[in-house]
C-alpha cells in the first residue's frame, strides 16, 4: 500500500505542493501520493485525529493553520520549537509511548537557502528591513535572528502584530538589534535607504501590480517571497533601479524539498521540483 503526503490550509486550489511532491516521488520511484485538502478552521483538530494511519507519511500546513498546528502536534522540532509555527508535519513510528505527530517548520530552511544557492548571500550581518509580520515573516525574522543579522526592522501594516513578532523573537539573538515599526511611520523612508536587504512577506503583489513599498528609496538587495507573479511589479521595478533581486520561487522549492527529505530520507531533485513549479505556474498564468 502507498503511503500518502497532504498539504492543508484554506483556500488550497492553487497549492504548488502537490505538483512538487509528485514530481518529486515519480522522479525517485517512490510509492506515495501527496493531495491538497481544504479544511476550515473549526474541522483542523477532528482532521489531525482522523488522519492518524499507517499509511500517513505527513503533512504540509499553510495559510490560516500554521499556528494552530503548532499546538494540536504531540512534539515541536527544530524552527518550530521557537518560531511557534509548522508548515510540516511528520510522524515519530517508533516513540516508546506511541505513534506521535511531530511539528518542524522548513520555512526557514527555504529562505535561508534560497538566499545562498541563489544569490550568494548570507544573513549573517545583514540590516535587515523586512516587510510585513504574518507567518512567512515570523520564519524570515527567526532565520535573520539565527543566523546573526547585526539589524532587524519589522515594518507592518497592523504594528501591534509586529510588535508581537519582535516580541517573542528577539530572545532569539540579542546581539542583532530588533525594532518594530507601522508600515506608515516617517522612519521607514531611512529604513529602506539603510537596509543592505529589503524583504517582502507581505502578500501584496500577490497577482496584482502593486508594490509594498517605493523601490526608488531602496539602496540595498530586494527579495520579494511572493512567486504569482513569478517576477513581482516590486522586482522588476527594483531591477530598473538596478538593484539586485531574488524572487520567492527558490524559498517555496527549498522549504518543499526540506519537507520531502525529512518524510522519506531521501535527496529531493531539486531541479525536477523546480521546473514542474515553474510549468505549473506558467499554466495557471494563461
Ligand atoms: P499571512 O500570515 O496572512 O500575512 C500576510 C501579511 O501581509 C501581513 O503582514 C499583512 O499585514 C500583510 N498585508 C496583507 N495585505 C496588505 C496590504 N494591503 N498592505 C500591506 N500589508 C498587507 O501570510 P503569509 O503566510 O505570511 O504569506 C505572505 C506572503 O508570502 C504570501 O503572498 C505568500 O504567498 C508568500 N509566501 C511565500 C513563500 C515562499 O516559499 N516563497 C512561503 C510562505 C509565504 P497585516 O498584519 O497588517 O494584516
């Protein structure tokens, strides 16, 4: 019998792990499936009970279930553990108490990956101002923090949210310095013409062409997580101020194939998950 992978979340339609993971288990002769499932928010903990079966694999968490994961998993692991959110699940056969759910995030993983594979660049003493403070951004700030920025602003929209952020995160190095601000505070304009890295994780952008922030102001490297489209407004208008760029398509490969390596021990094929991802983009663009 194959064993079965899911990512769940709400809204799922348009989810890129499945072809990811199935791209991924066809290249490497592995006998799994991996499905989108839509659940809402009252239905996640029945969910979690219900899918306790031998055949599980694991599973993907995205948008709005990250945090509420965190606390129906019987153990967090890794980024999880402090960044208080999971995107993946797997499942710990052999614990001497039982069949357990454990929680990790890749997210993390993905960011941090992509920014070196990509571009050649480590967050390790960065000026760090990051754009928004959702769950992508909480992985972003974790592995900013982590990996030893020297600062870390946090602008968003709602500032009581980044607030919150910098709040729970800053324990996670207290050599980097951490500020919060509201995405309309007079002192984002010397933010960005500061910060050696300008990240966006808000989702503006997503499908539209609206920018987050004025490029014209930005003195440093733009990365943009938002991958529909795959070259952002925000991007290409950076690029014609003649900044370096990175778009988020190489965070959502990595942190996928940090997923599928954990579940099955094997090495992701990066490139076989990479290009399925673009194909499926470009198909669902027409
Ligand atoms: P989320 O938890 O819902 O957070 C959304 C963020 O966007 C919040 O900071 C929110 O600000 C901000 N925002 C929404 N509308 C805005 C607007 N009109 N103006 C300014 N800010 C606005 O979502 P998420 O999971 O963090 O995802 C954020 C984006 O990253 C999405 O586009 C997602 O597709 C992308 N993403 C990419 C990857 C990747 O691997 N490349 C991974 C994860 C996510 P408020 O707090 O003020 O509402």
């Amino acid at each position: 019998m194959g064993q079965v992978a899911y990512v769940i979340g709400q809204p799922i339609a348009h989810s890129l792990s499945p072809t990811m993971h199935n791209a991924a288990f066809a290249a490497l002769g592995i006998d799994a499936r991996y499905e989108a499932i839509e659940i809402a928010a009252v239905d996640l903990s029945r969910w979690i009970q219900s899918i306790r079966r031998p055949d599980l694999l694991g599973f993907n968490v995205t948008v709005p279930h990250k945090e509420a994961v965190a606390r129906e998993v019987d153990r967090l692991e890794g980024d999880a553990q402090e960044t208080g959110a999971v995107n993946t699940v797997m499942v710990d056969r052999e614990s001497s108490s039982g069949w357990k759910l454990i929680g990790t995030n890749t997210d993390t993983i993905g960011f941090r990956r992509s920014l070196i594979e990509e571009a050649g660049v480590s967050l390790q003493g960065q000026r760090i101002l990051l754009l928004g403070a959702g769950g992508a951004a909480r992985a972003i700030a974790y592995a900013a923090l982590k990996d030893g920025a020297a600062d870390l602003v946090v602008a968003n929209r709602d500032e009581t949210r980044a607030r919150r952020l910098v709040k729970q995160l800053f324990r996670v190095n207290t050599s980097t310095q951490t500020r919060a601000i509201a995405m309309t505070d007079p002192s984002l304009a010397e933010e960005l013409a500061t910060a050696t890295l300008v990240v966006n994780a808000t989702t503006v952008g997503l499908g539209t062409d609206e920018m987050p922030v004025d490029p014209a102001r930005i003195t440093g490297m733009v990365v943009d997580i938002v991958y529909r489209p795959l070259k952002t407004a925000f991007l290409r208008a950076a690029e014609e101020h003649g900044l370096r760029v990175l778009g988020g398509l190489g965070m959502l490969v990595y942190q996928a194939a940090a997923a599928f390596e954990l579940w099955t021990g094997a090495t992701a094929p990066i490139d076989i998950m990479r290009n399925a991802t673009e194909r499926a983009l470009a198909s669902q663009d027409r």
